[in-house]
C-alpha cells in the first residue's frame, strides 16, 4: 500500500520551487503533499500528487533531476500522543524515518503523513499490527 513520491533536486535560488509548481499547475497536476528542504547550494522538493507517472513525464520532458520513489501515507490517530502510535512501533521495529511530512489536505479529520522509512515492507507490516491505517490510491483524489 505504498504511494509513488516524486523528489525533485532544484537549484538553491529564488523562483525554481515555484517554476516547479507552475509546470505541474499547466497540465492539471495538483500537489496533495509537499515538502521542501534547502541543502546548500541545492533543494530537495518531495511531492505526492494526483498523478505521479503523468508528472515523471512531464519533469522528464523539462530535464528535471528528479527520481520516484515508494512512500507510506498514515493517518494519524485522533488523540493526544496520535504520532506515537506512529512512531514509537517503528522505533520498536528497528525501522528508520528518513523524513516525515503532512499532506495539504485530508480525507476525513485524521492528518496524514507521509513516511520515508528504510524497511518500506516491514514498517507496513508493523503500522498494521498497531491499527495504523495506511492510505494508498485514494490519496491521489484528495480534494
């Protein structure tokens, strides 16, 4: 039940994350999770959007540095601690976040995050085991 992510490496300047944006807004692709982090003289843009493989076309086309990868994308428990039930299984299970980041907008009250983690298949397995609700094709029609 993972989610296609499309990370995109941007030069470090003024203009190219929104450049990025406009080239999906023109053809109709809408961002349903996003982060953005700076390294140096680079950017690291990770998106989930509602149409990942029609994007990867569309950034090839424009000669973007960018690779697609699988992500999870968990609900988040409505309760104090919600994250814990998240992570602490994980920790649990040996299984290493990379990066962790919310989506735009949800599907019904509960945030959803987007995981990158190293065991992709067992962090899965223990989400499940703890009544994590991983969410799959249905995050590419969020509202």
């Amino acid at each position: 039940m993972a989610v296609k992510q499309i990370s995109v490496l941007l030069g470090n300047v003024p203009g190219s994350f929104a450049k990025l944006i406009h080239i999906l807004d023109t053809e109709d692709i809408s961002t349903k999770a996003v982060s953005a982090a700076s390294i140096e003289h680079d950017s690291r843009v990770r998106l989930v959007v509602n149409d990942p493989d029609r994007a990867a076309a569309l950034l090839e086309s424009y000669n973007f540095n960018f690779e697609v990868t699988p992500v999870l994308a968990a609900e988040v428990p409505l309760h104090t601690g919600g994250i814990n039930a998240i992570l602490k299984p994980l920790a649990k299970a040996e299984v290493n976040i990379l990066y962790l980041y919310t989506t735009i907008n949800r599907i019904g009250k509960e945030t959803i995050v987007i995981l990158g983690v190293d065991k992709l298949e067992e962090a899965k397995e223990v989400l499940a085991e703890n009544w994590i609700h991983l969410i799959g094709d249905e995050i590419y029609s969020i509202p």
